[in-house]
C-alpha cells in the first residue's frame, strides 16, 4: 500500500483541501480491501491523520473519521501490538468530534 500511502501523507501535508479528502477517500478504499500496512506507514499516518481530524475544515474531518473505522480495524487485524497506541491516539479527538455541533460530524463520529 506504499503508494496510496504516499499519495496520502504528501496530501495531508499539502495545501490542497479538494486532494486531501480525494487521498482520504482512496486510503480508505485500500483500507477496507485490507491492503496491508506497515508499521512505519502506520506511524507516519497516525499524527496527520489525527491533525486532519481535528482540524476546522469539515470535509477533511469528516474524510479521516470515515477512514479511522477501517484504519483501526485493519490495525487490530494485522498488527495487534499497535493497536493500543493508535486507540489511545484517537480516543481524545473522536469523542470531541462525537460532541460536535454539526450532524454529520458527530454522526460520523459515533461509527
């Protein structure tokens, strides 16, 4: 999966919102064929997926909450030893997002 990956960390460090959420969209169709990951890919993955999460911008939070359910998952599946630490990572910034003001946020949250 290191080329989707890729694709994903030089978006999420980029400026284009509009490519963001499209290589949010293409990792989360990798992740949910359960293309594996490696581990470095999952470190590498974790802070700016969570800074996307967190973020102000709507579609892009709405875009990494909707590839957090099969990210955590695939984890869980294939690297069970990380699991704990990429739990721990979100957990703070999914519940925020599950008190949000906004619907489809906090619906997409609550999954």
């Amino acid at each position: 999966m290191t080329e989707v990956v890729d694709k994903v960390l030089e978006a999420l460090r980029g400026n284009n919102l509009d490519k963001k959420i499209d290589a949010l969209a293409k990792l989360e169709e990798e992740l949910i064929e359960e293309t594996p990951l490696e581990p470095q890919e999952i470190n590498q993955l974790i802070p700016l997926l969570k800074d996307a999460v967190k973020g102000s911008q709507v579609a892009l939070s709405n875009a990494a909450l909707t590839c957090l359910n099969p990210f955590v998952s695939l984890i869980a599946e294939t690297h069970p030893s990380q699991f704990k630490n990429v739990v721990l990572a979100f957990a703070t910034v999914v519940v925020d997002k599950q008190g949000d003001s906004k619907d489809k946020t906090r619906d997409t949250a609550l999954q």
